[in-house]
C-alpha cells in the first residue's frame, strides 16, 4: 500500500510539471499523458494529439517534457514516450 501512495504522489508531482507545458502543446493541438512510473523511477508518457504525429515531438520531449519532469521530481531517474516521431 505505502508504494502506491508514494507512486500516486510522484505522479500528481509529474502532472504538475506537465501543467506548465500542456498551455504550449494545447496551442498546437496536443497534448500529453502519463501512463506509468516503473519501480526504477521511469516515466513512460504518450504524446496526443497533433503531438502524436509531429516532426518537432523528439524536440518538444527532450527540450520541454522530460527537462521539466526531471527539473520538478528529482527522484525520476528518466523520462520516455511512447510514440516520439523520429526527427528522419
């Protein structure tokens, strides 16, 4: 049960540093979501929406989703997504 506490309490923690960034993605028809933290501290998340299928996502992960996850919940060791659209 204690595990699940404090993973519910990382998640609400990622959410809130993905609230500073879904104003930007929504501008452009997207959006994120968390789907799981695994037991070594890995977000995985998925990029919806126009983020889905855009050129620019590896660019818009690296550079804003996982620098503000990271930045906001030190205790996550690394951030994936699930559906990044190769830059070639």
């Amino acid at each position: 049960m204690e595990a699940a506490v404090h993973n519910d309490q990382l998640i609400e923690k990622i959410e809130r540093a993905l609230d500073s960034m879904r104003p930007y993605l929504a501008a452009d028809g997207g959006n994120v979501r968390v789907l799981d933290v695994t037991d070594n501290k890995t977000v995985r998340l998925e990029l919806m929406g126009a983020c889905g299928s855009c050129p620019m996502s590896a660019m818009t992960f690296k550079g804003g989703l996982e620098e503000a996850i990271l930045k906001a919940v030190p205790e996550i060791s690394k951030v994936e997504a699930v559906n990044i659209t190769p830059l070639f």
